[in-house]
C-alpha cells in the first residue's frame, strides 16, 4: 500500500524552493538524495536535493524544480512511499470499525478513529450513545486482533460506566 509521505505546498523564493507538509512519521525517507514517486503524472518522481527548517516549517528543493514557476505547478502535490509494517504499530484506517472487548469477551462497543496525541494517541470508542476516549497503550489496549476485528480494552474501573443523567451542575461542575 503506498502512503502519502508529505505534501508540497507554497514555493519560497525564486529557485525552486517549496514547503513541505511532513505526513510521515519517519522524515528520514525524504533525506537529501532520495528520489521519491508523486502522485503526479507531470512529474512522477522528485530527488531531493536539500531540507531545512525556516519560521517552523520545513522547505525542500527538488532536483527537478528549478524555478518559482515549477515549483508553483507542484503545490498540492503528493509524495508517496511504500508501507513499511511495524511490528505493533496500526493505522487509523484498519482500526475504524473494529469490535471492542473487554477481557472476557463482553463487547464494549466500536472503535470508530483515532486522534494523535503528545503522550499518546487515543483510540475513540462508540460505547452506547457517546463516544469513549481510551489512551492507545498496552496496559489499556493489551491486543488489536486485525484477523479477528477485534481489540481488547482492560478499561479502569469508571472509563465505560454510564454517568447519570444529572444536571452537571449538581455534580459540582463535572461534565458528561
């Protein structure tokens, strides 16, 4: 399966110079050197020449982008790799619509996203008639069984408990 790596954006400058919105969590993949396909017919493939980093962003020049002009024609542009599995490692996609369990097998729900965090990510869970948020880490999420369509949540006690139907302020603030 082919990924989108980065995406070119604005040029910068005169010579070629575009920004780079970095998609993968391996940079390393669009290194000085590297000649990458796109998933454009105009220009398939890029080699990157050089990366930096201006006001927080990162630039890239390409071999074949010479001027303001092509680099201009190559804004929205995809850079694409190839998947490389890991071994305990998913994508949002193959875990949309897996049934979630509790470690005795009673079905807490479906696992229907997934957002990205600082300390980790967070697998959405529909439970019921409201959405669950599980930090995405072994000691909560022990299996993700992609053949079977099924992860295991081994929840703490209160994360899948139904909140009574109280005014939130009789509860001292607290929101449902």
């Amino acid at each position: 399966m082919r990924m989108t790596a980065a995406v070119v954006g604005a040029p910068h400058g005169l010579k070629g110079e575009v920004y780079v919105d970095i998609r993968t969590d391996d940079p390393e993949r669009l290194s000085p050197g590297s000649v990458l396909d796109t998933d454009s017919p105009d220009t398939p493939h890029l080699t990157v020449e050089a990366l930096r980093s201006h006001k927080g962003r990162v630039m890239a020049t390409f071999a074949e982008v010479p001027d303001r002009s092509a680099a201009e024609s190559l804004r929205g542009c995809r850079i694409v790799v190839e998947e490389e599995p890991e071994e305990d490692a998913w994508y949002a996609h193959e875990l949309v619509g897996l049934q979630v369990l509790t470690p005795g097998g009673e079905i807490l729900g479906e696992v229907v996203g997934l957002r990205p965090g600082a300390a980790q990510d967070l697998l959405l869970v529909r439970h019921t008639d409201r959405t669950v948020m599980v930090p995405f880490v072994t000691a909560l999420v022990p299996t993700v069984d992609l053949e079977e369509g099924t992860v295991t949540v081994d929840a703490p006690p209160g994360l899948f408990d139904e909140v009574d139907a109280v005014d939130a302020g009789d509860r001292g603030g607290a929101i449902r």
